[in-house]
C-alpha cells in the first residue's frame, strides 16, 4: 500500500515536473523566435512642462541633417498647432524620425501638461525607452514623476538627459542625486537605477556625458541612444502585429491610425483583421489601402514595413486606440492599458443670447453635436455625451486646460456656441459614499506670500501636507485638495504672488467629498437692458465695482458687464444717456474719464463665471452671461433654490 502511494507520487511529480519543462522550452521557443533589429530605435521624450523637450527634438533633428543648411527652420517645429506656437506648450504627441550613423531613431515628442497626460499614457506602448528631461534648475517635477512612473511600470530602459545645464543658476549635480532619489521612490530596480545621465544645453545644441567635458554637439546623446535604448524585438516570420496607440486625422483621408509593428509585417493592399484586448467581440476584416513611415517631419509612403517600424495607416474608416491589426489566420490582441478616466465636465450649449448668430459660421445644434464628436477621433481622454436636450452636451476632460484648448480651436474654426462652468465628476464608493477626484497641488512661492497662499487653498478643502525650502529661496508647499477646489483659482493665485508664483497639480486618484466650497467671493454686474455701452452710463456703473466691456460694445439684458466689489449681483444701465438740460454746471463740459475694461481671456472667463452663469463664445467676442435672462425669473429662481436648501 506504502509502496503504491510512493510510485504514484513519484509519477505525479514526474508529470508537473515535465509540465514545467514544457512550459520553459514552449517560452524559451518563442523568446528564441524572437528577431532583434538592429537598425532601427523607438524613443520618447518625456518630461514635466517646460523643461525642454521640444526644444530638444529640434536639436536632434538640425543635428542629422534633416534640415538644408540654408534652411530657415522656426523654434519648436514639433509644435505645428497654431496654440501650440502660442502657449509655448505641446499638446499633441507628434512622430519624427532622424537618421544616424545608419540607425533610424523614430522619436516621439510628449506633451507635459498634466491635463494631456492621455496622449504620454497610449505612445510609451510604441517605444523601448524614453529620455527623461529634466530642468538643471528646477529638478523633477510632479508630471516628471508622473511620466516616469509611467515608463518604469512598463519595464522602459530610461535615459536621463539633465537640461538647461547652460542656465546661471543652474545645480545639475543635486538634480541628478533628486532624480535617483525619484526613481527609489518609484521603486526602480537596480537595472533600472544604472541609467546613464547626459548633460545637455537644447538652447545651444550641445551634450556630454561628463560635466566636466563640455560638449560641442548633440553626439554624447546620439551615442547614448544608441549604446542603451534596446532595439525592437519581434518574429519577423508571425502572423501580423500592430497595436495603433495614436489617432490621426486628415479631412482627405479621414482616420489614420499609427503604431508599431511588433510581429510580422504590413502590407499595402494586406488585409488584416481588427481586434481590441478590451472588447473581445470586436472583430472586422478590413483592408490596408496605404502605409507611411516617418522621415524628419514628412510622411513617406511605403509598400511593406517590417518588426520595430513605426508606421501610420490610412484608409480604415473604425480605427481606435487600442486596436490591434492582426493576420486574419492569427486574430491576437496586444494588451493596451485603459487610459485614465476624465475628472472634468462643461455643458457646451448652443448659444441663444440676444446677440446669436451675428458672429459665427456655425451656430445649429447640429454643427456643435458633429464637432464635438469628430474631436472624439483624435483625443482620447475626451468624453462627450447627449443631454436631455438636444440643444446642450455633456463634455468631460482631464482638466480646464484640456477643455480650454477644444473651446479656442473651436471658436477659431467658426462655431459659436455657450459653455457652463466647470464643474467634477463625481463617484459612489463601494459603501454608498460619495467620493471626488483630489489633486496634489505642488506651490512654490516666495516665502512672503507662503501665509496667504495656505489661507487661500485651506478655504478651497487644501490640506498642507509638506513645506519647505524649494530652489532660488523659494517656500515650496505640498497640498492635497479636491479638483473643484482649484478651479477659478489660477488667475487669483497669480495675483495673490505678484506673478511670481509657480503652481503644478496632478491627479491623486478620488477621495471621499469634502464638503462645499465658495468658487466667487464677488458678485456680478449686470446690464438691465439691451442696446450699445455708453460712456455715461460706464462712468457710473465703474464706481460699483470693476468693468469688463468699454464704450460702443453691444450689451443684452442678463449679460454680466463687471464684477462688482461686493458679494451680491447688481444690475444696471449702462446705456444710460445724459439728459440734456437748459441749465449747466460749471464741471459740465468736463470729459468723463473710464478706467480701461479688465478684458478677460478664455481661461480668465472661465475661471469667473459661477454656476448659474454662461460663457458666450464667438469667433470674435466672450461674452459672460446669465443661464436665465430675464430679471424677474431669474429672481424666482434664485428664491426656489434658496428654498431646496
């Protein structure tokens, strides 16, 4: 009986014994099949806003000689968008390829905003490693940590590039040990600890690897690249693999889906079979009808692309991120992570003031319903829902940047429409309870203004989490606050600092609700009748409190012309003409002087208008106006509020 029990044992072990065996060698195959191309590197550049990156890319590709020598080539050429160019910030991901020393680096340039932390999240899946930037002055950042985060969890080999080492005040030896005390804190293993640190100016076009060495070009960089960013992998003799991470789209050609090839190859004229990790039904045959490769900054149509190459795809009209292109004889999809949900919603309404359709092109529910769901093509982490009415959608994004940017390119191409205020999405916990997106908010201020700024955020549900010495003197002040506690607070932090504040946030996942919060302490002024601004009726109406409109301006009932100084709204004519008389006063013929009109911004506007008020946005005007027009409605609305609470 002993005996019996030992052999089976003995026969149970032999077989899980040989499972594993056969488990080995089956990865071991397929790591063996596996085909490392040597001729070719993916990169990314990525690092927190302003540190460089984009600069950098330009160095890069003057250095391989994209460019002719007698080329006038514009600062940041990566940032084509028209915003872009004049915020100074990227928003888009964009693709380029350089060639050196007969490798193609196909690099891609990241935004470092935190609100298009979307578009860093889906390109780091095309890439086998990033070079981190990060400012000589500033050191890491909060989207530094972020971004970085980011390319550890997916096993990226990281090169440090140290930047703006050329800056008076720059410290690039603190920064590097702050860096590697950044990447202990993210738990980098020890592969992962030993990158290699370049020393880098993007401004003057030179690298070294050694602060005492000072470099002449861009080479240490190039070499570097080379030397430890891993070439692609794959099986050049596998069905076809191609996991689009990146949505283009051109009014000609419609969607153009970019990715890399990571099995395989791609064909023009090859038809393949469309299938998505998270949607395990979805399955279409379709047809590659043209493929392009990255050449400096043009697209240059290709007949096949092979295992590593970063191709983009036109002519498949259902293309999403995500998506997988496979043979139809081997349909397997790559795993994609699901991008980060929104946090923020407006309401985008079709505008129906006094004053509609005088200044727009396109002004219909229709037009604003199409846009705003073509947006959907291109930006990922964009939301966009049907209301209760057809007249108004719901938009959610990452942040009011986010949103800000879709609004200006919106105005810019025609339409007109009104925006509601910002406002969180919130969520129910396991237990029933209601919990909101909260935000690490990182300040650094000049210690005079530290009390205030504490006072300010505290009012808004900030908790003070840390404070201490930041670079240049400066306070540095960590704080954990709701993201509904800093919209509207960017203009009055710039303020309350003398513009010598610096503020970064980034999402800190959700937390339970913090109770209610006052956005405005101040309340509005608004015209009590429609006609056009005159400078009699200003010159009284200035006294209340602060103007946003000048003389000649056209003016509707409900519109809001100023702030007021106090906290209540107050309505007035400011059409009032002066009555003309037989008698004059000795000061009549005096000229009566206007304080010039505060003219505010998109983001200012925004960042004003409370909850029961409107943004109208033309190509031409921002208008700030009541949701309800009529004063005497507008009272018992106020009243029955007052009421349900």
């Amino acid at each position: 009986m002993v005996i019996g029990l030992k052999c089976a044992l003995t026969v149970i072990e032999y077989l899980i014994f040989s499972t594993r065996i056969i488990a080995i060698n089956h990865s071991d195959m397929e790591e063996n099949m596996k085909q490392t191309r040597e001729d070719v590197r993916n990169i990314a550049i990525i690092a927190h806003v302003d540190h460089g990156k984009t600069t950098l890319v330009d160095e890069l590709l003057k250095q391989s000689g994209v460019f002719r020598e007698n080329q006038e080539v514009a600062e940041r050429v990566m940032d084509s968008n028209d915003i872009e160019k004049e915020r100074g910030i990227t928003i888009l991901s964009k693709n380029t390829a350089v060639t050196y020393k007969g490798t193609k680096i196909n690099i891609i340039d990241t935004p470092g905003h935190a609100d298009f932390g979307g578009e860093v999240e889906r390109v780091l899946k095309m890439v086998d490693g990033v070079i981190l930037v990060v400012d000589a002055f500033e050191g890491p950042m909060p989207q530094t940590k972020f971004v970085l985060k980011k390319a550890l969890e997916l096993d990226l080999a990281v090169i440090v590039c140290i930047n703006k080492c050329d800056r008076p005040e720059a410290r690039p030896i603190q920064v590097v040990d702050e860096v590697l005390e950044l990447f202990m804190d993210l738990d980098a293993n020890d592969e992962q600890l030993d990158c290699p640190f370049v020393y880098a100016s993007a401004k003057t076009g030179t690298a070294t690897t050694q602060l005492t060495v000072k470099g002449g070009n861009m080479t240490p960089l190039f070499d570097t690249i080379i030397e430890h960013i891993p070439a692609p992998q794959g099986d050049p003799d596998a069905g076809t693999q191609l996991l689009v991470s990146t949505i283009d789209y051109n009014e000609y050609v419609g969607r153009i889906g970019v990715g890399k090839v990571d099995n395989g190859s791609v064909k023009v004229n090859q038809e393949v079979v469309i299938v998505n990790h998270h949607d395990p039904d979805k399955m279409k045959k379709v047809k590659i009808s043209k493929l392009y490769e990255y050449d400096g900054l043009d697209k240059v149509e290709v007949k096949e692309a092979n295992i590593g190459s970063i191709v983009a795809i036109s002519g498949i009209a259902d293309i999403h991120i995500g998506d997988t292109l496979c043979s139809p004889d081997e349909p397997k999809p790559i795993p994609f992570q699901k991008i980060s949900e929104p946090t923020i919603a407006m309401h985008f309404c079709v505008n129906d003031s006094p004053l509609a359709g005088k200044e727009g092109k396109y002004v219909t529910s229709r037009h604003l319903r199409d846009r705003l769901f073509r947006e959907l093509n291109t930006d990922v982490s964009l939301r966009v829902e049907e209301t209760d009415t057809t007249e108004a959608f719901k938009v959610s994004g990452r942040g009011e940047l986010h949103l800000s940017v879709l609004i200006e390119n919106m105005r810019r191409e025609g339409y007109e429409f009104a925006v509601s205020k910002a406002e969180v999405l919130y969520k129910t916990d396991e237990n029933g309870k209601k919990t909101e997106p909260m935000e690490l908010c990182y300040v650094d201020v000049p210690e005079e203004f530290s009390g205030t700024v504490i006072e300010k955020l505290s009012q808004r549900k900030g908790e003070l989490k840390n404070m201490g010495m930041a670079s240049g003197g400066y306070t540095r002040l960590e704080f954990s606050i709701p993201s509904r506690g800093l919209i509207g607070y960017r203009g009055e932090f710039m303020t309350d600092t003398k513009g010598n504040g610096i503020m970064n946030t980034i999402f800190d996942g959700y937390g339970p609700y913090k109770g209610d919060i006052q956005y405005r302490k101040q309340g509005s002024l608004i015209a009590f009748e429609a006609g056009e601004a005159i400078t009699y009726g200003l010159y009284n109406a200035q006294e209340r409190g602060t103007l946003f409109i000048g003389p000649g301006e056209k003016v509707y009932s409900g519109m809001v012309v100023g702030q007021n100084g106090r906290g209540e709204d107050i309505e007035l004519n400011v059409c009032k003409k002066k009555q003309l008389t037989n008698t004059r006063s000795s000061s009549a013929d005096e000229a009566l002087r206007l304080t010039p009109p505060k003219v505010l911004s998109l983001e200012q506007a925004l960042e004003f208008i409370d909850t029961d008020e409107l943004l109208e946005v033309t190509p031409e005007s921002l208008r700030i106006r009541k949701k309800i027009l009529d004063p005497t409605l507008r009272k018992r609305a106020a009243i029955s509020a007052a009421a349900r609470k």
